[in-house]
C-alpha cells in the first residue's frame, strides 16, 4: 500500500517537473527560474513526507489548522518551506507566523499588520505576497480573495514598512472560467509596476494544476499545484 502510494507520487512528481520543464522551454526561461509548491491539504502528512523525500522543498496549505498540524507532525524534516495559500483571517494571522515562511494571500492593510506584529512576536521573517484580482465582483465561490490593482502601492509600502516582513511579489488565481491568459497577462504587468518601486519583490506565484503551464509562459516564478502531484481530493471548501 505505502509503496505503491510512494511510487504514484513519484510518478505524478517526474511528470510534473516534465511539464514544467517544457513550459520553460517554451518560454525560453531556465527551469530555476520556477519553484514548485506542492499543495498538499486535505492529503495525509505522509505524502507530504514522501513528496519531500523525493526532493519538494516548499509545500503549500490553505487551511490554518490543518497547515499547523502538519507543520508539527513533520517538524523533523529538513529545509522545508512552508507556504500559506489559502484566505487569511486577521485573527488566524498568530498562528500562521508561527510557522509560515511565505504568505501567499495578503490582499488588505489590517492583515499585513497582523501578520507583521505576529512574526515579530514569534522572531520570525514571513515573505509575503500581494494577492492581486481584477474583476471586483466575488469570485466563482462566492470568496473575495485579492486587492484591486490600485491598492498594491499602499498595501507594498506597509509590508516594506513592517520589520519582520518581507515583500516576495505577487500572486493571482483566474476566476473560474476567465480566459488564464488574459488574466496572466494582466498579473505580468502588475508585477512588473511593483518591481519599478519595489526590486526586490519579483515572485509571481500563478498557475495551478490546469494551468501551470500556461502561467509559466507568462512569468510565473511560484506554481501551486495539488490534483496534479496527489491526485482528486474529497470535495470540500
Ligand atoms: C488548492 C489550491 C491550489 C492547488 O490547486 P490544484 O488545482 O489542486 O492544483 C493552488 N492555490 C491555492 C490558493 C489553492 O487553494
């Protein structure tokens, strides 16, 4: 059983990185320009460890409870990044500093400053990313992640300001049924903008399982993929 979930997971891994491979070759971009986040919620912490000893360094959650329990679970393992993925709640922010290397989903003021205070409690430093959406309306399931394009210098400017963060760059996921180019397109040009103030920021975390590969022709240094590394979840969210 074990060994057969150890070798589907190896398998689903070497097709990934191929994927990922060719997509870089496609763009003309150098496959150490793409950082792989395996997003492992809703599968058992034992994947995870198996994903990591087949050689995945930054794992991906979106749910707090969930992230800390694996967090805990698998504590002896080396040189593991932690990214958070999912939407934060202000009051969830403690908790995620405490473990979190890079947050994904910080789209709003009253966040960064939690977050900012928390890792600072925690004497930690969390990479934070500016979780970008274009269309104002509420997304496909009814969620309301991401700051409208115009609020990125504000929101850029209080996470430089906040000693224990680091600004990473930004991130964006395609409502459902938008067309992903013109969405990445789009994503493109506002990371370009926060790089002309902000060097340093220059992390574009885009493209998940149905469309890293179109991400990447785009700029996508940061893909998040799960179904594609560990297989259909059970539905929930
Ligand atoms: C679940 C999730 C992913 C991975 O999605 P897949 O379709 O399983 O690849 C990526 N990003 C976020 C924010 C997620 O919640």
């Amino acid at each position: 059983m074990e060994q057969d979930r150890s070798r589907e997971l190896a398998e689903r891994l070497a097709e990934v990185r191929d994927r990922i491979a060719d997509a870089c070759g496609h763009a003309r971009r150098s496959v150490d320009e793409v950082a792989l986040v395996a997003v492992t919620k809703t599968f058992p912490v034992e994947d995870l460890e198996t994903l990591v000893t087949l050689g995945v360094t930054d794992i991906g959650e979106n749910r707090d409870q969930e992230a800390r329990a694996k967090h805990a679970a698998s504590a002896h393992l080396q040189g593991v990044r932690w990214h958070f993925v999912g939407q934060l709640q202000t009051n969830k922010a403690r908790s995620v500093a405490a473990y979190a290397d890079v947050v994904h989903s910080v789209d709003r003021l009253s966040l960064i400053r939690a977050l900012g205070r928390a890792a600072t409690g925690a004497g930690r430093t969390v990479r934070c990313l500016l979780q970008v959406r274009f269309d104002p309306a509420p997304g496909p399931m009814g969620q309301r992640g991401g700051a409208d394009p115009s609020e990125l210098p504000e929101l850029a400017a209080a996470v430089a300001d906040e000693p224990a963060l680091e600004l990473g760059g930004v991130m964006g996921i395609p409502p459902l049924g938008a067309d992903p180019r013109g969405f990445f397109e789009r994503l493109r040009t506002v990371a370009v903008d926060l790089r002309r103030i902000h060097p340093e920021a220059h992390w574009i975390s885009a493209g998940m399982s149905q469309d890293f590969d179109i991400a990447i022709e785009y700029g996508a240094t940061h893909v998040r993929v799960g179904r594609r590394l560990l297989g259909e979840r059970p539905t929930r969210r």
